[in-house]
C-alpha cells in the first residue's frame, strides 16, 4: 500500500478558448458544489491541488472535464518526499514555573493571585 501511486490533480486561474472567467466560476461552481471561498481560492492565480487519488484515470476524467469547462488543470505523479522519524526530533517543553512556586500558589483563590 506504501508503494502505490498517488496523482495531484491542480487547477490555475486560466482560461482557454472563449469562455470567459465569470462563466467559468459558475460552471465549476455548478459542478463541484464549491462555496465562495474555495472558489476565490482557485482563482487566486497560483496552481492549487484540488485532489490527491491514487486512479490516474480519475484525474484524468478530472483535467478532461476542467479543460472542456474551458479551464486550465492538469495532473501530476505524487513525489513522495523523505521518510522522516518524527519520534526522533526535538520534543517540546512545557513551560511551567519552578516547583516552589506552583506549590506556593496552591490552594489559593484566582482573586487573590491577580492583586
């Protein structure tokens, strides 16, 4: 399962043929059932994934139906990156003050502390 293939599938803020950008928005709108801010995140001009499969025919359906809308989306091979051991990195500290100060305010009221 470790070794199977995984396809990003992006999308740009272009536009080809005649189709103009509003229209466009509608019919991706229409089609994926997109809320206003996911669609203003797609056009934000910069390659966005909008999905990770692991069927290439499926993100090709997927570019196929973009690019007939008139829209510029394209898929790629998922590098996988380095494994790396996160058990082995640095831990994080808990900030806590020292002992004898955390034993001083113990059993006091929060009112008598803020003063």
């Amino acid at each position: 399962m470790a070794s199977e293939r995984q396809f990003r599938i992006l999308f740009q803020a272009k536009i080809r043929g005649e189709v103009d950008e509003h229209q466009l928005r509608q019919e991706l709108r229409a089609l994926f059932d997109l809320d206003l801010p996911t669609l203003e995140r797609l056009f934000s001009g910069e390659p966005v994934v909008i999905k990770t499969t692991a069927d290439e025919a499926l993100a090709k359906r997927f570019a196929d139906k973009i690019a007939q809308l008139g829209g510029v989306c394209w898929y790629e091979e998922k590098q996988a990156g380095p494994y790396r051991d996160r058990r082995q990195g640095p831990r994080r500290k808990l900030e806590q003050p020292p002992a004898e100060e955390r034993r001083q305010r113990c059993g006091r009221r929060y009112e008598d502390l803020v003063d």
